[in-house]
C-alpha cells in the first residue's frame, strides 16, 4: 500500500502537495472497494456455477430460464434479494438480528485483505498474514451464534450453537495444517509463503511436492477447512431435514443475502490460502512471473492465482453434492480424535524434516542430484 | 504525532472505555456480551497504534474467537434458552462499589507509579519473529508453565463435564451400535 502510493506521488507529481495519509486514505478505500466488487461477483457467479455443478451431478439440468443457459440467474437473483421484504419476526431482538449479518460477512470479508492475488496484487501485506486470517474469521463465529439467538427461533439457536461448535473446533486443525507453509517459508506473511514456491518450474517448488508431510498437511487442511465453513459432510449446522436451514432460518431479503455472500467468501477464502500455502500462489507454470514486465506479471499471475483458487472452489462443490452429512457426533469426533492428532503429527513432522535435510524439499534434492 | 493519528487513537479510546461501561450497565446480559466485543476490538487497535501487530491478532483470536464465544455458549446455555429477554439485574451495589474503586485505586497507583520503558517513536517493525525468539530462549519457564496450567485446565473440564456414572471408560464417544 505505501509503496503504491509513493510510486504514485513519483508517477503523477501533482499529487505530492496533498498530505500522505489522505493519499494511502483514498488508495485503502479504492483497494476495498475493488475486493469488495470481487466478492460480490464471486458470491453471485459462484451461486450460478454451484447450482449447475448440482445440477451435473444429480443429472438434472440445473438453471436454465434467464440468459443463455440460465447465466443470467444470478443477476435475477440479486434483484431478488435487494428487493425482497426485510422481515424481522415480531419477538425476535431487533438489534441484534440487525446487526449479525454484518458481523459475519465483515469476518469473512475481513480475510481478503491479506490474500495474495498477484506479484504486487495485495491489499496489505501483513507481516502476519496467516495469523490475521484465522484471527478475523473467528467474527463470524460471534456473528452466528447472535444470528441464531437474536431470531428467537429454537431451530435458528441450535443451528447457530452447532455452527459456533463446529467452526471454533475445526479452527485448531486448519491453523496446524497450515503451519508447514509458515515453517517453510519461514514467515506468516502470505506473500513471503508465496514468494517461497517459487523454485523449480514453478510448480514443483509448490509446498504440496516439498516432502510427504506437507503432501497430507494439504488434504488435512482442505478437509478442516470445508468443515470451517460448514460445507456438506460438515453442513450440520444448515441441516435442512434436521433444523430447516440454520442460524438464517428467519432472514429474508438482503439479511439473507449477507449471510449468502459471506458463505461464498469464505468458500473463496479457503481456497485462495490452500492455493497461497500449497499450490504455489500466483506463480504461473514454467514461468518466471516476478521477472516479467510489472503489467504482464501481475495480470498473468493473478490469473494463476485465481484459475488455482476457482479449481479447488470447484472440488469444494463437488464434494458438496457427493457425500452425506455427518452427526454432531461423529463431526466432533472427527476434529479432535483425528484431524488435530494428525495435524500434530504432521506438523513435527515437517519439522524434523526441515532440520534433518536443512530445509530442502524432495524436488530440490533430486534436482541437485542432476547437478 | 500528528492529526489523524491523535484522532484515531481518541477514536480507539472512546470505543473502548465506551464499551466496557456499557459492559458493567447494560441490562441485558446478551448485549452486555457484544459490548465486550467492542471493548476487545478496540483494545486490539491499540495494540495495532502500538505497532504489536501480533498481540493484536491474537486479542482477537483469543478474546472474540475464544472467550466471548465460551460467554455466549454459557448465557445460551444457562437457562430458559428460547427467551431472548434475559436479564442481568443490578445487585450488592455497595460490595460492587467498594470492591471495585479499591482495584481502581490500586491499578492506577501502580500505573502512575512505574517507570515504563518508553521508546521514541519508531517506525512500524515486524514484532513477530522477536517474540517468537523471547518465547523460546528468555521466557521459556514462564511459557511452559502457562502451557501446563492450561492443559491442566482442560483435563479438569473433560473430566467435570463427563457424564456420571460412566468414568473410567473409554466408551463415552462410541456410536450407539
């Protein structure tokens, strides 16, 4: 950020009367306001391609009424959204039911700060990065725990409590799978975790190739992380046999649609820090993005970044329409017999191996041997 | 220091003391929770104005993410949980008063009284990796210490919420065949 800035104050000399903070100011505001534009397609396109996606597997044809094979559903969904009644139930408590959507799509929203989208396409790159990431998506914990209570709707509270549960328990084995990444680039900065694959190719200096440990750390992660953002096996807390539909059970209207958006976001949000920690991030195949001219380095490898990120979104949803979900108990048994032991072992594991063969992965090594 | 930076830190200021009262008057106990968040939120932007970037995130993770959600599971638990009117009634005023200017007299001697180690302003530094290192070689003890009080802790808890009648096996957690 204040890099851009300073580069912009030397591009454009009038500028350098005006005060810095006004400049990183606006320069903040208009990086928001073009995630915020990214997220909001994301949410509407994504709910398109997730329907379709359902419609493939269970052989059905899935929308297909507005635009040409029903890509325009998205739009009238919006609209639909935007104009529907707001209703609030009668002994519901307002306030709060007013204020959890916010709270949930801000701690979703919160996440796109830090993701690396490109060679300089970041937002802000925290020297915490990772940290950061699990510290503002615990928000949207608090936000559906009041969304259930604040609806005065005994389905609503009891979504909302399996779904504070679920998300606060996964929390331990998506933070642990991620660690191999931060103890192989040696910093929580996701730009640096990025910078790190950049080796061999750039694909097998991916971390996902870099020892066996770091291999099954990337399916740990993706399993905790469709449990954190309650996607099938893991959607107990939206049940719809079971509890009608969750924590939302009793928004309409744009309320709704914040809830719906956030859902997306965080779907985005895990695939982009798996693709950041594992699959090399914006570091294009065969090609060197960094040493390219800065226009096409940033265009091609934000490409990267987000056709890696859409494919795992993909495999996100196809997970979604394949398996059955889980019980409460076999959920939490789950999370803290399996994954978290393993996560645990995984992460001594990369540990040792980083000791033992003094931070070279298996690509390097037998690169080396070919001298 | 200049404007904007005074401005903000009022700004974080206000929110927190703001939100800690609402804390102690609010009536309801549910909303006496959000308020806390608030106060937690704006201690982790004077962490950010003190460039703790990591103490920061960590009050979130640990105080929004952790306890504030253990205090809403415990008001959603405690009783009559369909009623969105719980309350929190005002009692022993006194006791409360007494027990409570003693700690504030007694927090404000010591802030007044100690000689805190103060650094002229420095840019923004990573702060990271420096606590990481404090943690592993000068307060080690004192770090291990608060990790075996911890797990004590949680082996207390496991073994509190155990259903009775059952302890001892291992069969707590198996299906129902």
């Amino acid at each position: 950020m204040e890099s851009f800035v300073h580069s912009l104050v030397k591009a454009v000399p009038v500028l350098s009367g005006v005060p810095m903070w006004t400049l990183t100011l606006t320069a903040m505001i208009l990086s928001a306001a073009v995630l915020l534009v990214f997220a909001l397609t994301f949410g509407g396109v994504g709910s398109y391609v997730l329907r379709k996606v359902a419609g493939d597997i269970q052989a059905r044809i899935g929308p297909n009424r507005v635009g040409p094979n029903g890509i325009l559903q998205f739009l009238a969904d919006g609209v639909k959204l935007v104009l529907k009644e707001d209703i609030i139930p009668a002994k519901a408590d307002r306030f709060l039911f007013a204020l959890a959507p916010y709270f949930v799509f801000v701690g979703s929203f919160a996440a796109f700060v830090v993701l690396p989208f490109g060679v300089g396409l970041i937002a802000s790159d925290l020297n915490i990065g990772v940290y950061y990431v699990m510290a503002v998506t615990s928000l949207v914990v608090v936000g559906v725990l009041l969304a259930g209570w604040a609806s005065n709707n005994k389905w609503a509270l009891l979504g909302g409590m399996r779904a504070a549960a679920q998300i606060v328990s996964y929390e331990i084995p998506v933070g642990m799978a991620l660690m191999p990444a931060v103890l192989i680039a040696g910093s929580l900065s996701l730009q640096d975790i990025v910078r790190s694959q950049g080796g061999l190719l750039g694909v097998f200096g991916w971390n996902l190739f870099h020892n066996p440990f770091t291999f099954f750390s990337f399916f740990l992660y993706f399993t905790a992380a469709q449990a954190e953002t309650n996607q099938t096996p893991f959607d107990l807390p939206e049940a719809e046999s079971e509890l009608v539909s969750g924590y939302n059970v009793e928004y309409s209207g744009i309320r709704f649609g914040f809830f719906f958006l956030a859902e997306f976001g965080d779907m985005f949000v895990v695939a982009a820090l798996a693709t950041a920690c594992f699959l090399g991030g914006w570091h294009i195949p065969f090609l060197h993005a960094e040493a390219l001219p800065a226009f096409w380095g940033n265009l091609l490898s934000l490409g990267a970044f987000l056709a890696k990120a859409f494919a795992l979104v993909l495999v996100m949803m196809w997970i979604r329409w394949t398996l059955p979900r889980l019980r409460v108990d076999q959920l939490m048994r789950m999370a803290w017999k399996y994954l978290v032991p393993l996560t645990f072992v995984n992460l001594l594991g990369v540990s040792l191996w980083l000791l033992i063969f003094k931070g070279k992965g298996i690509p390097q090594m037998i690169a080396s041997l070919f001298g | 220091m200049n404007g904007p930076a005074d401005l903000i830190f009022y700004i974080l200021a206000a929110l927190t003391v703001g939100s800690a009262i609402l804390v102690a008057i609010l009536p309801n106990i549910v909303y006496s929770a959000i308020a806390l968040l608030f106060a937690f939120a704006g201690v982790a932007g004077l962490y950010v104005f003190l460039s703790a970037d990591f103490l920061a995130a960590t009050q979130v993770l640990v105080y929004v993410g952790g306890i504030l959600i253990l205090i809403l599971f415990a008001v959603f638990l405690s009783h009559r949980i369909s009623d969105v009117k719980l309350s929190n009634p005002a009692r022993f005023h006194w006791q409360a008063a007494f027990i409570c200017l003693s700690l504030f007299g007694v927090l404000s001697y010591t802030v007044v009284s100690t000689s805190f180690p103060v650094k002229p302003g420095t840019v923004y530094q990573p702060s990271t990796a420096e606590i990481g290192e404090l943690l592993m070689t000068r307060y080690l003890l004192p770090f291990e210490v608060a990790s075996v009080l911890l797990l004590a802790a949680l082996i207390g808890a496991a073994l509190l919420s155990r259903p009775e009648g059952r302890k001892g096996t291992s069969s707590d957690m198996e299906e129902p065949k």
